[in-house]
C-alpha cells in the first residue's frame, strides 16, 4: 500500500440532459476527515453519498467539496387554458348573429390573453433520476481523481522521507564514530579533570573522586541515545514500506528522534558531537514538516 498526502484538488464536470455540472474538490492538512460542502439549492438529497464516498477513499484530511449547476436555454411549452378556451368559444356562439361567423383560427386565439400560455418545461422524474444518477457518477469520478493526485504526492514524500531518515541514520553514525566517546578518550579527559581538583590539596577524598568520575562518565555515555535513534531509523522505514495512513505514527517517531537528540546535545562534551546533534534536529524537524502532509 502506498502512501497518500492530504495535499490535492479534482475537478470533473459534465452534462446530463439540459444540466451542466462540475464538482470541485479541495484538500489540504487535517488532524482528521473534516469535510466542508457546499451544494446548490435542490441538490441537499446528495449530502448523505458525498460524505459516505469521501470517507471510504479518505482517512484524513480538510475537504471542500463543491458542486455548480446550471442549465442550458429552458424548453418552452403551449399550455391552453381550458377555461379560458371554453369562455371563447361560447362568447363566439352567443354572439353567432352578430359577428362574423368564420371558423377562428390559431393566431386569433393566441391573441386572446390568457387562451394560451407559454411556460418553462418541468423536468420528468425519470430526467431527475438520470440527472442525478449522472452527478453522483461525478462525485465518484472526482474522488477517484483526487485519491490518486494525492497518492502520487504521497509516492513523492516517501522518497523526500526515505532521504531524511538516510540522513538522521548517517549522523547518528559520526556520533557513534567520534573519537570523545572512545573509553580512552574518555577516562584521560576524567584523569586530568581530577588531578586538577587534586593539585594542591589532600582534603579530598580520592577514592570517592574516582567513584563520582565514574558516575559522570556513565551519564555522559550516548549509547542509549545511539541504540534508541538506531531503532527509530528501522521503524521508520517499517512504516514507510508498509505505506497505508501512517502520518500520526511517523509523527510520533519524529518526536522521538527530536527527543534523542536533544539529549544527545545536552549530555555531548566534544565540538563534533555538538554539531552533529544541531544537525540531527535540523533534519528532524523537515522529517517532521514532511510529515504533517501524510495521511
């Protein structure tokens, strides 16, 4: 399974008898799946299958999610007032005697206000139920659209994270590697820090000196910090191998790999050790930018 950003946007329309339409869908970084609609009036009934299809292609994200109709040139029909037609018609055989007796013809009861009426054609419920069928086709086509743009992001932030994590592994590595962590490195640096505290004096105890010198070297070791940052590399790539909506567990580790390196900081005695850690957070912290944009 590959990995999906939240980042995306689809637009798909079409038409549908004399209704044109267009589905527009917007997607940006979410804690979860929030989803903003905004549907024209008469169309309320599709708010139910929007969100019942984004939700079973989307885990996570901000959507909006917009659909636009219009309709083409309304078709006009005659509609004859039945009433009206019927009060012609007598008033013309009341007055037989009095008026010309020629057959009417159409354009003089079209003349007639109210004999005819000319008016918009209302849709049938089967063009409904085809014109909507064809919309919610969109919706689907739509999020299909935006699945797979945010899917490929989602296969280009595997490769920027798989770089990072390259990169905290190889820091993590000239960490280990620096020549201050080194048991010979370490006890000269304790020997002459003690012997400078003995210079001079004989009120202190050497044996208890020797003891504390002990216990700083052990607080100041990093192989914990080492071994910790060496098995969040492993995991990292776990995860970003099995793909799926991983964002929260990746940004759990990042906290992690920011949490190991500020120890390591804190507890570094050589200049070299110091800078690498700086690094380390650096590269951390855009692992963990990279990160928010993941599902």
């Amino acid at each position: 399974m590959t990995l999906q950003s939240m980042t995306g946007f689809a637009r798909v329309e079409g038409t549908s008898g004399r209704t044109r339409w267009a589905w527009e869908l917007r997607s940006v970084n979410g804690k979860g799946l929030d989803i903003r609609l905004r549907l024209p009036p008469g169309f309320e009934a599709l708010e139910g299958d929007v969100r019942r299809l984004a939700g079973e292609t989307l885990a996570r994200g901000n959507l909006q999610i917009g659909l636009s109709v219009s309709v083409s040139e309304a078709q006009v029909e005659a509609v004859v007032n039945q009433g009206a037609l019927a009060a012609v018609l007598a008033l013309r055989e009341q007055l037989a005697g009095m008026v010309d007796p020629a057959p009417l013809k159409l354009d003089t009861l079209l003349a007639v206000r109210g004999v005819v009426d000319f008016r918009e054609a209302d849709e049938s419920e089967a063009e409904r139920a085809a014109r909507d069928a064809d919309i919610r086709a969109g919706l689907s086509e739509a999020i299909r659209c935006l699945a797979e743009m945010r899917r490929k992001e989602g296969v280009a932030l595997a490769g920027v994270l798989l770089g990072q994590v390259a990169r905290i592994e190889a820091l993590t590595a000239t960490v280990e590697a620096d020549p201050s962590r080194s048991v010979f490195a370490i006890a000269e640096r304790l020997s002459a820090q003690v012997a400078m505290l003995l210079q001079g004096t004989t009120a202190l105890d050497r044996d208890r000196l020797h003891q504390e010198a002990a216990l700083i070297a052990t607080k100041a070791d990093l192989r914990e910090e080492i071994d910790r940052l060496k098995a969040h590399v492993a995991a990292a790539r776990e995860l970003i191998a099995e793909g799926g909506p991983i964002g929260r567990k990746l940004d759990f580790l990042a906290q992690e790999f920011n949490r190991e390196s500020n120890t390591i900081c804190s507890k570094s005695n050589a200049a070299a050790v110091t800078a690498a850690g700086i690094e380390l957070k650096v590269v951390i912290d855009q692992f963990r930018e990279q990160v928010q944009n993941l599902e």
